[in-house]
C-alpha cells in the first residue's frame, strides 16, 4: 500500500511564555492512498489545527509532516504554495465559492491557475461535474443554487485538479441532511470508483460513519480508533455512538 500522508510526532503550541494552549500533543498516523478517514473530537479537541497543519495554512511547532514523499514542515513559502495547488484538495464548511462566477468558472479557476489548456479544462469540468451530478447547474452562480448543490460545485473544484489528497473541514456542516447525504454519497463514490483519498474533519457521527477508518482526539492526542471492516454504514454509526458517548458522555453535544 502506497502512504500518501505520514504525521510523526507534531505538536502545536499557539500562544507565549506563560500562557501557552498545546492544541496537539504528539500526534502520530498514516494514510494510505485510497484511503477515506474521518477524524472526530469534541470542541477544542484540536481538529481543524491538526487539518490546517496538514493543509499548510498553519505550521506545527515540532514534528514532521510528510505528504507523497515530501516532508512539508519544511517547504518554502514558493514550494508550499505550489504543492498546496498541484497535491492537495479543500472543502470547508462555508463552501468558499466566489460569487461573481458561474460554478463553472469557479471549477475552472483550481485548473487555470495551473495553466492547463481551455479543452483539457472544459474535458475535466465536464467529466467531475458528471461525477457529482451538477452538469444542469454549471452556468449558474452560487446564489441561484442551494447549499447542497454548492457543496458539491466546491467538492468538484477541490477534485478536478486530482490532487493526492482530499481535506475536508466539517464538509456537512452547513447542510441539511438530504443534502449532507448527497454529499456523502458523492464522496463515498469518488472514493470507491476514482480511489481518492480523503481526510475528513467532522463532529457528526452520522457523517462521519461513511468513512473507512476514524481517529478520535481529544485534548490534542489520538485517543481511539475506529476501523468499518466490512461493517455497514449503519452497524458502523453504532459503534461510532459508543465512542463519541465515552469521550463526552454527552451525546447531544457532540452531534
Ligand atoms: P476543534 O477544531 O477541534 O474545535 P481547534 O483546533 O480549533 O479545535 O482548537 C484546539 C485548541 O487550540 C483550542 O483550545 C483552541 O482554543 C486553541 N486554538 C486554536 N487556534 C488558535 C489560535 N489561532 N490561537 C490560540 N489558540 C488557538
Ligand atoms: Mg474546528
């Protein structure tokens, strides 16, 4: 199995002498190309530093974080900006999309600025838009579509580019659950049919069951693993329950 992405040993303190918060305390994990992961946590448990450090928007104070053969804690601010637009995929909670384009424009945007030519752009566009079913909706700008149906534009822009690894913060966050399920179902596709690999932040269990691994963390640490196996989603969401019970006891706030 071909590891896309190694995290050894980091750790992140934000803050000074004095009055340090350490939102990761020594995380350790590895992906494999393929691979769909959820990880979940409670408020303040440290996920979305540990995806902005992974996504390089933010940096870890120790450790290495290693991704298709490239240690990226120490890239240049040039070379950083290159891998994050040739290797890596966002989806954010909030979609993202810029308002003044079609979702069209706004896919075609992740491949322009990688100076591909118009017929291999509109190619691609057309091939993930299929994909995701949003051929109908291309021409249309964000505000004449739902948020469903935004997600997914934004998951083809993440895509269209087939980076070596999808990251996702919170990707249902904002949606209804019809359409968070679309989504899911979407990625659970993609996954299977196209091999992406993907790294999803999420704190709802049920978004969460369609992944294939979960890490759980608390207080900045991996405190539990979950593997689906051949569990069904919903056998998996079960057990997912169990685990989100004992790290907060408190179900409801959680999900
Ligand atoms: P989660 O996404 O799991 O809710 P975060 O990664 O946002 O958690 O936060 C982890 C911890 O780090 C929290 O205690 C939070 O207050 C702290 N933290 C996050 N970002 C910053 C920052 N920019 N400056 C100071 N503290 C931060
Ligand atoms: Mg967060």
């Amino acid at each position: 199995m071909q590891t896309i992405l190694s995290v050894k040993k980091i750790e992140k303190y934000y803050g000074n002498k004095g009055n340090i918060t350490k939102a990761i305390d020594n995380i350790n994990f590895q992906l494999d190309k393929g691979e769909f992961v959820g990880i979940m946590g409670p408020s303040g448990s440290g996920k979305t530093t540990l995806l902005n450090c992974i996504s390089t928007i933010d940096n870890v104070t120790t450790g290495n974080i290693i991704i298709n053969d490239k240690d990226i804690t120490t890239l240049k601010a040039r070379a950083m900006e290159e891998f994050r637009r040739d290797e890596l995929g966002f989806i954010f909670q909030d979609f993202n999309l810029l308002d003044t384009l079609t979702a069209y424009e706004n896919i075609a945007l992740a491949l322009t600025i990688q100076n591909r030519d118009a017929i291999a752009i509109d190619e691609q566009i057309k091939k993930i838009a299929h994909k995701l079913e949003i051929k109908e909706i291309l021409t249309k700008y964000p505000f004449q579509i739902s948020g469903g149906q935004k997600q997914r534009v934004a998951s083809a822009r993440a895509l269209v580019t087939e980076p070596s690894l999808i990251l996702a913060d919170e990707p249902t966050g904002a949606l209804d659950s019809k359409s968070a399920r679309l989504l899911l179902d979407s990625f659970e596709k993609l996954n299977k049919e196209l091999h992406t690999t993907i790294l999803m932040v999420t704190h709802d269990a049920f978004t969460a069951s369609y992944a294939n691994r979960i890490l759980f963390i608390k207080d900045g640490r991996v405190f539990n693993e979950l593997i689906r196996g051949n569990d069904s989603r919903k056998e998996f969401f079960n057990k997912i329950i169990e685990v989100v019970t004992l790290l907060g006891g408190d179900v409801s706030h959680v999900l």
